[in-house]
C-alpha cells in the first residue's frame, strides 16, 4: 500500500493518518508521478521521472517518435507494465495533450496529460 497523493500533498483520512492507496489506484499513481516528474532531479534517484518536459524543444518532425522513447524510458522500472502507444496531439502553440495506452495484468488502460 502507498500514499495517496493529491496535487503532490498526502491526502489526510480523516481522524489524524493519510490515506492510503492500493491495486490499480497505485499503479495509476506511480505512472503519473514518473511521467510528471522531471527526470534527473532526485540525486539518489536519477532515473526517476521522464523527459516528456523536452518534448518543446524537440522539431515538430521528431515529436511524436521522442514522445513514444521518453514515456517508455519513465516507465521501464515498472514492473508487469506495457507501452502499447502513445499519441501526441497539439492542442495550441506550444501545449499538447500526451495519450499513453498501456496494459498490467491483463488490464488495459490510458492516461492522458497535458504537456507545455
């Protein structure tokens, strides 16, 4: 079990703990934080996060491939989880809506963020 996070604060349960998260809701969690994070910015952990925050200074040709290599390399230490795609779309100059298909146990899903 981990904690869960709102908005990178623990959410308080109610009578003085934190609470907790677990299954899928866990999984979700840790995709989010590794793709949002920067990574190489946690000195003991420089592997930690992706590099989808380059992806603006990336040529508009090279985007989509870069997309695909920094959303796998962010979640390569996760274990049982598959990249199936990942689907970039430009929302206006300079922001873009980051689609990542993925598959853990059986289970498919997507998560979609946006990129700046």
């Amino acid at each position: 079990m981990e904690l869960k996070l709102r908005d990178g604060d623990y959410v308080p349960d109610g009578v003085g703990g934190l609470r907790r998260v677990s299954g899928k809701e866990a999984l979700v969690q840790r995709i989010l934080f590794r793709l949002t994070a920067r990574r190489g910015y946690f000195p003991f952990c420089e592997n930690l996060g992706s590099r989808l925050w380059l992806l603006g200074q990336v040529s508009a040709a090279q985007r989509q491939t870069a997309a695909v290599q920094y959303v796998t390399e962010a979640l390569a230490e996760e274990s049982g989880l598959t990249v199936d795609s990942v689907t970039l779309a430009e929302r206006e100059k300079g922001v873009m809506d980051l689609t990542a298909a993925m598959s853990c146990a059986g289970e498919s899903f997507s998560i979609t963020l946006k990129i700046q």
